[in-house]
C-alpha cells in the first residue's frame, strides 16, 4: 500500500486565462495518465482580477485540445491565503513571482518559476502570448509539457 502524501499546487500567470490554466491541465493530464497515487489538488490563478469568472482564452484552449487536454478553469485572482494554503506555488515568469513575493513576506508555500523544473535551453520566463499568434501558445504548451517530468517527481518525493 502506498502512503503519498496530499500535495497542493498553484500556477500563476497574470490574467489566468492563458498560461497558468494551461500549467493547471497539462500537469492534471500528466498526473491522470500515470495514474499517480496520491491526492495532488492542482489550480492556478492570476495576479490581476481582470479576467475574473472568464474561461480560459479560445485560443490555448484549441491549443491544448490538440494535444488531448480540455482546460476548465475559471480565471479567479490570487489571494494571500493562496501563500498560505498551496504547498507549491509555480510563476509564469519573473514578473509575476516578484508580484506574488510583494503580496506577503513569510509565505508558506515554496514559490518557484515553471523554468525551475527546465534545463538551460529554456528561457527563464514563459512568454505571454496573449497578443501574439498561434505559434505562442504552442511554445507556451511546449514549456509547459517540458517542465511536467520535473514538478511530478518534485512533488512525488
Ligand atoms: P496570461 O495572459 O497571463 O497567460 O493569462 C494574459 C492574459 C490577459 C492579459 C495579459 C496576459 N491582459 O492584459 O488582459
């Protein structure tokens, strides 16, 4: 008998309806097809409330379709409690961990970059595609498949 322990992660982007609802999948996908044991609760979350209550963007969730992953979120703003609750919070890019280290100074959850779990061919932030074409949001799926192997053995261990 196994005995995981519960483990919680949150991705955090700025508006929550691109990037870090696309972490929130991939991981959720990656985690169902290895049929890992063990509660791992998975979210994510904005640094602005402009997106509040909205789904993700259409385009990354084609995107992502492709690829065999419906995203379901719901754009909500991070809180301090998020700091308090989640074990691993993982950024976006170096903008909005510096926002999310601003909002209280002992947070308990261990806060990262999505990077953190790449090698040094990656880029250390993940470029938001929101203005940009199609082939932004395949780099951002990209990024974000790449660095699942790493989050699911860091939080596995
Ligand atoms: P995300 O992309 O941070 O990956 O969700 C963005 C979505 C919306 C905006 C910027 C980035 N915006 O400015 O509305």
């Amino acid at each position: 008998m196994s005995h995981s322990k519960t483990c919680s992660v949150l991705f955090v982007c700025l508006g929550n309806i691109c990037r870090s609802p696309a972490g929130e999948g991939l991981l959720q996908h990656s985690i169902d097809t290895r049929q890992l044991q063990g509660d791992i609760e998975i979210d994510s979350a904005g640094t602005i409330g402009y997106h509040t209550g909205k789904p993700a963007d259409h385009r990354m969730r084609i995107a992502a379709l492709n690829r065999g992953v419906e995203l379901l979120s719901q754009s909500r703003k991070i809180t301090v409690k998020d700091l308090h609750s989640f074990d691993l919070v993982i950024a976006m890019d170096r903008e909005n961990l510096a926002d999310i280290q601003r909002m209280t100074p002992e947070p308990t959850a261990e806060l990262k970059l999505l990077s953190d779990f790449l090698g040094d061919n990656w880029p250390s932030d993940v470029p938001d595609p929101y203005y940009g074409g199609d082939e932004g949001f395949e780099y951002v799926l990209d990024m974000i498949e790449a660095a699942c192997p790493s989050i699911i053995d860091s939080i596995s261990t």
